[in-house]
C-alpha cells in the first residue's frame, strides 16, 4: 500500500505541473471569456475546452502513473496469493501424505510386535513342553533305575538269605545225625533245600 500512496502523490504533483506549465494567456483567456459568457445549460468556451484537455491529460497520467501500476502490483499480488495457496496445499498434501505414511508405519510396527509376541508365545510353550517332557524322561528313567536297584538288591538279599538258610539247615543236619556231613552231603543236601524253596516259590 505504500507504493500506492507514492503514486498519488506522484500522480497530484505531475497534474499541478500541468496546470503549472500550461500558457498563461490561455489562462488569462479563459478568465475573460469566463466573465463575458451569458448563462446557459451548456456554453461551449475556451474554459470548458481547457477543462477538457485537463481532463484527458489527467486521464492519461493516471492511466500512465497510476492505473498502470496498479494493475500490475494488484496482478502481482493476485500471483502471489495464488502462490501461497498452491505452497499451502503442496505443504497440506505432503503433511497428509507423511502422517499416512506414519500411520502407515504405526500399522506395521503394532504388526510386528504382534508376530514377535505370538512367536515369544509359541517359544515358550515349546520350552515348557521340551522341559515337560525332559522331566518326564527323567522320572522314567529314575523310576527304571530304582526299579532295577531294587530287584538287584531283592536278588542278592534271597541270595543271602538261601545261603544262610542253607548254613543252617546244614547245621542242624549235623545235629541231628550227630555226626559232620561230607562236602558230598552237604552239597546234596543244599541242592535239595534250594529245590525245595525253588518250588515254594
């Protein structure tokens, strides 16, 4: 608005220059012809044709000075705003396009915490499964050994048993007959014993 204001006053000064520079006996002229003209809705004098070129210089100086630049500024700043609106909406378009894109991203991201926490998921279970059955095993194998320590020990311990039972036997054997058995009767005598639990058994 400043030029505009600038172009005004250029526009006042040059008017008066005219006025100024215009012949002083066509001035004078038009005085006297303006105290000699009788009344009338239109006279046709010096004056009203001196105020008809001023008009027209004053027309082509605002056209020139004036009108001129201001179409050009108004154009310029018609082109300007259109400016602006076209970077308004290409910043709109690209902030649209970056929040979808973060969306986008978000979308992907919530994803892919979800793949890694079904795959977290499924690891567990088939490390609590692994350990389910691993304990298993070992139970079973555990069970098996005492299973086997056991009937190794109920084995050696009727084997102790028979030999003592057999030792006694033979000792009272010996007693009763009264006299010491020979290793031949001895043996005869523990074989008979050990068949005989054999078949208890």
């Amino acid at each position: 608005m400043g030029r505009l204001a600038r172009f005004t006053r250029f526009v006042s000064s040059a008017c008066l220059l005219v006025l100024a520079a215009l012949p002083p006996g066509l001035v004078l002229a038009a005085e006297e012809a303006a105290k000699h003209e009788e009344p009338g809705i239109i006279n046709l004098n010096v004056t009203l044709l001196i105020q008809a070129v001023n008009f027209l210089i004053l027309i082509a100086l605002l056209s020139r000075f004036l009108f001129t630049p201001l179409t050009k500024f108004l154009q310029e700043r018609s082109a300007g705003i259109e400016k602006a609106l076209a970077e308004a909406k290409l910043a709109r378009e690209a902030a649209a396009k970056a929040q979808e894109e973060h969306r986008a991203q978000v979308l992907a991201t919530q994803r892919e915490a979800a793949a890694l926490r079904e795959q977290a998921q499924r690891d567990v279970e088939a490390e609590r499964q692994r350990l389910l059955k691993a304990s298993r095993d070992e139970a079973q194998r555990l069970t098996a050994e005492a299973r086997a320590a056991i009937e190794a020990e109920t084995k050696r311990a009727r084997a102790t048993l028979r030999e003592e039972v057999v030792n006694l036997s033979l000792a009272a054997a010996e007693r009763l007959l009264g006299r010491s058995l020979t290793g031949d009767d001895q043996k005869r005598l523990a074989e008979q014993y050990v068949r005989d639990l054999g078949g208890k058994n």
